[in-house]
C-alpha cells in the first residue's frame, strides 16, 4: 500500500481513447496505480511524486473527443503496485457520458488506402473515430456491450489493442478483414464497391448502409437519377443531402473557413452551403439557395466516393414519413421498390440515427443526431438539486430529454409522432434511453396539448406530469443553452413559429414572453387571424394568404391573385367559424406571404413555403415593411398594405420578400427592446422553428443592436429543442418549490 489520490474524472470520457492517454500520461511521470472505466466515468488510482501536475495535465492534454464535466480527487492509500496499469472495467452502470459516433479520422482514412492489411476495409477505425453510440448495447463501454461482440477479435488485433503505442489502444471496435465485420452487394456482381459504382454510373438508385441507418444514394449530378429518386421516393421537392470531398463541394457551392472546419468535425453534420459556381440539377433541392453537404464519415463512404469520383445524393433510407431503416431484412422488404442494389454490411446497427443538420453562418444546429447525441448540456446554475426529470417534447420533430447529474440529455431527432411507426420508435427511444443511462424520473415534463401523443405518453406514465406551454418551453431552453442561471431573472423572449396551444386556449406562434424558468407573461402577439381549413391552412398557404389580405382590408387583392380557388366558400367558413381557427402563428403569415409572391403550391414538406420565401429575398438593407398595434397586438395590416403598394408599383418580388424579413425583424425587436428600456428584464431570447431562417435571425440580432442576446446554437430553434426547456421548467419548479 502507498499514499496516493484517488481520482474520479466525469463526463465524456468512455470510448475516446481516455485510457491508453492516463497510462501513456502516468508513465510519463513515473507514477504508479491504475485506471479503469466504471459506471461513474474513468477512476484512477495513482501514487508518487507530482500528482497535482498530473491532475492540470489531465485537463489539459486530453483527447479530442474527450469532454470533462469534472475532476475530483482525494488521498487515499491505494495498492499501487510497481507500475500504472489499465484495470478491467468496473461494475456496469450509466452514471458517466456516452461518446457520439466519429467520422473517420485522417490516419485511418490513409490507412484504408495505403498497402497493408487494411487496405480498402469498410470498418477501419480508432481510439480516435468509428462507431460509439450506434452500436452501444450497455456500460462501461467495452466491446462485449456493442454490436462488435459478434466479432472475436483476431490476434493481429488484439495485438494493437494491448499496445499501449498503438493508435487502437484500447479501442473497443477495433477490426480487420480476418476477424471484422464484411460488406457485399445485392444482387452480387463480384467486388462490392465496383459493382456499387456501376450502380450508379448506370443511372441507379443504390442503398448504403452506414453508422445509424440506410441511405438511398445516385448520382447528384444526373438529372435522370435524381428524378428517378424522387419519383421512387415520392418526394417531390424536399431537399436532398448530398456527400462529396470537400474538392468536390467547392466546386458547387462557396465554402468559407468555418463552414470547412464545421464539415470536417468529428460529427460530420450535414452543412448547409450557399451555392456558387457549377450547378448541380435544380431537382436536387428545388427553389433554395442552399444545398446540404456532408464528408464521407465512414470508411466505407470513403472507398464509394473515392471510387464513384463525384458527388452523390446521400439521402435517408427511409418510406415517407417512417423512421430510417436499419435492418438488412427490413432494408430488403422496404427499400426493393426504391433500389437496384444494395451495399449491406453485417454489423448490427444498435440505435437509428439520422444525419445531423447545421450551419456555419450563423452557428446553428437544425437537427440535432448522429454525432451530437448523446452528448449532454450542462444546466444552469441553481439547477444542481434538481430531480431526475424526462421530457417528451412536442408532436413535430419529437425528441426526448433527460435531467440527470446537473446534465441534460437531449436525445437525437425522432420525427412526427403522428406516423405509427415515428411513435414506436418514440417509444422504443424512451426505454433505451432509460436503460442504457439507468434513468429514473421523478417527474415527467409535456406540452399541454391533450391531442399530442408525447403528451398522452407522458400522462400514462404514472409519475407526477409538470406541462410546459409550448412557447414558454422555447423560451426556457434557449435560455439553459446559454447558461442563464436559475435566479438570473426574467428574459424577454421573441418565440416565433408554426403553431402551439396558447395558455389561453387559442393557437400562438408570433409571440413576445417575459419570462423565467418557472413562469411567463404573454407582452406580445400577432393579431391572431383565421386559418381557413384548420389543418389544410398549413398544407395550403394561399389559404392563409386569403386570410391575411381579407383581415387588411385587401380582399379585392386576394380576388386578383387567388381567383382560381374557391374563394367564397373559405369566406363563409371563416364568417361562421367554421373549421377556421384563430392564430397568432408567424410561420403563417410566412406561408401567406411566400403565397402572394407566387408559392401556390400545396407545401409537400414542412416550411418548404417560408424556405422558398428565405432563398427569394436579396441581401442588404432595402427596407422594411412596418407593423403596428398597440396594448400587445402586433398588427400585420401595415405590413400588408405597404406590401399592396409595392406590387402595384411593380416592385421585384425578391425586394419585396427582404422588406417582409425585415419588417418581421424590426417590429418584434421594438417591442422586446422596449421591455429591456422600461428596466423589466436585461436580455433578449429568441426561439422557435422560424429563427432556423438565418436571414431572419441575423436581421433581428442586427434591430436589438447593443443588447444582450440569447440564440440557439447547439440546440434546434424548432420543436427538436421543445423537451430541453420542458425539462428546465420542471425541474425549475421543482428545486423552487
């Protein structure tokens, strides 16, 4: 036995390579004990001199996808032995991080196409990158708990794994051809990546399986093979990802430092990219003006791309509206109508994932999945006793988060719970989740919607239900991503979006809060107008846009632009109250201006009418269009009939969609800055599905000027946030109590 510390490091620090650098370190120093992994995170038990400089260099020098909450130590007398060893895994348990999957790091990518025994595999991989929480099964994380415990691991490998210099230290999916996962073609044509490029150069629709799921690939630049796709797919005019070399981007579209740095991050997110330069076929993402790029992330992206020598569309393997498919069986029977081949691989995909979706300009995260999940926030200050909570979001863009530790756990994009299918996988997600982090709530946070499946969910639980207001969930988790401490006062929250049930029973989603953790004031709204229809208003945005002109005094307009429509009929509904719900919503008045402007369309995915709005408007200050009202009332007639006199003067719609953006900026940025002025709150938040439009979110930073401003960047704006702010509330209300 020896004098020694007992150190205990929390946060992301299994399956990072964290190991093999505290004995690489240790021994660096000349010190004795071990480390291992258990349910808490990675324990170490070192003795000999310097182990306070052996502490400041374990935050200092650790591994790149490591991320330390927190390093605690204590003397204690320890059996130290006469060297520092890796020890087996403790007990298991899930009191500590989980790593996200990786993309291919740079020495792996040289390895697959170097001469050696790697040469070309599909699975190569690291301490540094490969597979994590796709294919965890339980912690610790060692690989008798992935989906790489089929695979005995072969001696040459065990060889690297045991090496404490060897880059595969410890790395728990370690694999070669002799001992590792395989990939083949269906229907077989010899080597499977050469017979995956003639798939493709023959105009075909070829399926991939990679890190979370099947993806349906063609080539991008054939006009013939993106439409054969869609028309497969049935997706008309939803934008399609697209993967290529980062040569092979800049060809397409303009790629600045950091949009470069963001696409070569370990998560290798899809990026959104203003387009320039050579043009792809407008199919591809039809009426935007960006397109959505990602880096191969896998080995066996790189050999596809590589070999293939273009760009490919790079889409989800999915039926309409379900969740991505994972399984080979179920790639085979739902995939066949879609696909002429198939590059399978055997090993089993523990968890769906779909890609995650970001910008560069401004930071934002759309969608928040493979490579971000399950990575955890931090909670604000005041939070530290707060009770174990979950939360199960909204019904669009569903996701689930949990409190645990001083740490929220926002789980990966789910999808609309109104498809059977989405739902199973909700639930299936909520029992994983559960499990493999040994949750146990005390409460359970939902949107009030009775209609909402999350929320039914959430009622059925049978543990004491808090419900968040939908805008007021926004509002919170915009501010728990910033840090905004729990005593840290009211915000002034600009919560723009589709839709959400009010407090007062109505539909809001053009909103103005002040607002805290554990309650808000409503100061602000949009002068609620009728959706005529109900639901088909969000399908149809002329129907809005009906609406809109008629409530400002503009219904000849409507006449002149929307005559072909049954135009008297919505009247008389909307006169009766018909199925014609009043709302506050600023994603319909989006949808009702992108429709005056020529989108008459019905919408075949959600936003495309206020996406196709955004990519319309020119850059620069070229006015704005006003909004007015007063005692709360945002009124949009202003807005409407300025709009009116530019379209009788001719005005080129792109001008007219800037003024639309940034009437929308100025006029809610007034009335935050006026709550800011009369000293009832020192900052501004904006939240909701609408401030995914960059132009709009830069617009509004740009009318608040010099005050402090809350946005989102590591959590989606949209619903895919909602359940971080559900569980903030609750667990606010909770410690508050």
């Amino acid at each position: 036995m020896a004098e020694g510390w007992r150190i205990r490091v929390r946060g992301q620090v299994q399956g990072v390579g964290f190991r093999p650098f505290i004995w690489q370190l240790a021994r660096e120093m000349g010190l004795r004990g071990r480390v291992l992994n258990d349910a808490e995170g990675v324990l170490i038990e070192a003795a000999g001199p310097g182990l306070a400089v052996f502490v400041a260099a374990i935050r200092d020098r650790a591994p790149l996808l490591a991320r330390i909450d927190s390093i605690e130590y204590q003397e204690v007398e320890i059996d130290s032995g006469a060297a520092f060893e890796i020890a087996a895994s403790g007990a298991a348990g899930a009191e500590t991080r989980v790593t996200p999957d990786a993309a291919t790091c740079p020495d792996c990518v040289a390895e697959i196409n170097a001469p050696g025994r790697r040469q070309g595999y599909a699975f190569t991989n690291c301490t540094h990158c490969g597979p994590r929480f796709t294919i965890l099964q339980g912690l610790p994380y060692d690989r008798a708990r992935t989906t790489m415990a089929a695979f005995p691991i072969c001696d040459a490998c065990r060889a690297e794994y045991e090496n404490p210099g060897d880059r595969r230290f410890h790395a728990q999916p370690v694999a070669c051809p002799d001992c590792g996962p395989r990939i083949w073609l269906e229907p077989k044509d010899g080597d499977p990546i050469a017979g995956a490029v003639s798939c493709l150069q023959s105009v075909g629709i070829l399926s991939v399986k990679g890190l979370g799921g099947f993806h349906l690939a063609c080539d991008a630049r054939a006009p013939a093979a993106v439409a054969l796709l869609r028309a497969r797919k049935r997706r008309p005019t939803k934008p399609f990802a697209l993967m290529g070399t980062l040569e092979m981007i800049r060809a397409y579209c303009a790629v600045s430092e950091e949009e470069a740095a963001l696409l070569r991050d370990p998560a290798a997110p899809i990026v959104l990219l203003r387009k320039a330069g050579d043009a792809l076929p407008e199919a591809v993402a039809p009426g935007q003006a960006v397109l959505g790029w990602m880096l191969p992330y896998t080995p066996l992206h790189h050999l596809l791309i590589d070999a293939f020598g273009g760009p490919l569309v790079m889409t989800s393997g999915n039926l309409s509206g379900e969740p991505q498919v994972i399984g080979n069986a179920e790639a085979r029977e739902k995939l066949g109508g879609f696909a002429d081949a198939f590059l399978m691989h055997d090993r089993d995909i523990a968890r769906r994932l779909d890609d995650s979706v970001e910008r560069a300009h401004p930071p934002m995260v759309l969608r928040r999945a493979r490579g971000r999940v399950p990575g955890t926030l931090p909670l604000p200050e005041g939070f530290e006793d707060a009770p174990q909570v979950v939360a199960y979001g909204g019904q669009m863009k569903a996701a689930i988060c949990l409190v645990k530790n001083g740490q929220a756990l926002l789980g990966h994009h789910l999808g609309e719970l109104d498809e059977a299918l989405t739902h199973d996988a909700f639930l299936a997600a909520d029992a994983d989740y559960g499990a493999l982090f040994d949750h146990h709530p005390e409460i359970v946070a939902c949107d009030p919607h009775p209609g909402y499946r999350a929320t039914q969910h959430a009622h059925a639980c049978g543990l004491p239900v808090e419900e968040v207001q939908h805008h007021h969930a926004h509002l919170a988790a915009c501010m728990a991503e910033n840090g905004w401490p729990l005593s840290g006062g009211r915000v002034a929250g600009i919560v723009l979006d589709g839709l959400g049930l009010g407090a007062d029973g109505t539909i809001w989603g053009g909103e103005v809060l002040l607002g805290d953790y554990c309650g808000f004031e409503r100061r602000g709204w949009l002068s609620p107008v009728a959706m005529p229809g109900g639901d088909m208003a969000s399908r149809e945005p002329w129907r809005n846009a009906l609406a809109q002109l008629d409530a400002a005094g503009l219904g000849h307009v409507a006449d002149e632009i929307f005559g072909a429509h049954p135009l008297g009929l919505l009247r008389q509904a909307v006169r009766a109250g018909v199925n014609a719900p009043l709302t506050s919503s600023a994603g319909r008045l989006f949808d009702a201006f992108a429709a005056v402007l020529g989108f008459e369309a019905a919408q075949s995915y959600e936003g495309e009418a206020a996406m196709t709005l955004e990519a319309r408007a020119v850059p620069g200050d070229v006015g704005a269009y006003p909004l007015g009202g007063v005692d709360g009332v945002i009124e949009a007639e202003p807005l409407w009939q300025a709009w009116a006199r530019d379209r009788a003067a001719g005005v080129a719609p792109e001008l007219m969609a800037a003024r639309f953006h940034a009437g929308l900026a100025r006029g809610f940025a007034a009335r935050a800055r006026a709550l800011v002025e009369s000293g009832e709150t020192a900052a501004v938040a904006l939240s909701g599905g609408c401030f995914q439009n960059a132009l709009l979110l830069e617009m509004t930073v740009a009318a608040l000027g010099d005050l402090p401003v809350l946005i989102h960047r590591l959590v989606p704006a949209n619903d895919g946030g909602l359940a971080l702010g559900q569980a903030v509330v609750a667990a606010a209300r909770a410690v508050s109590r």
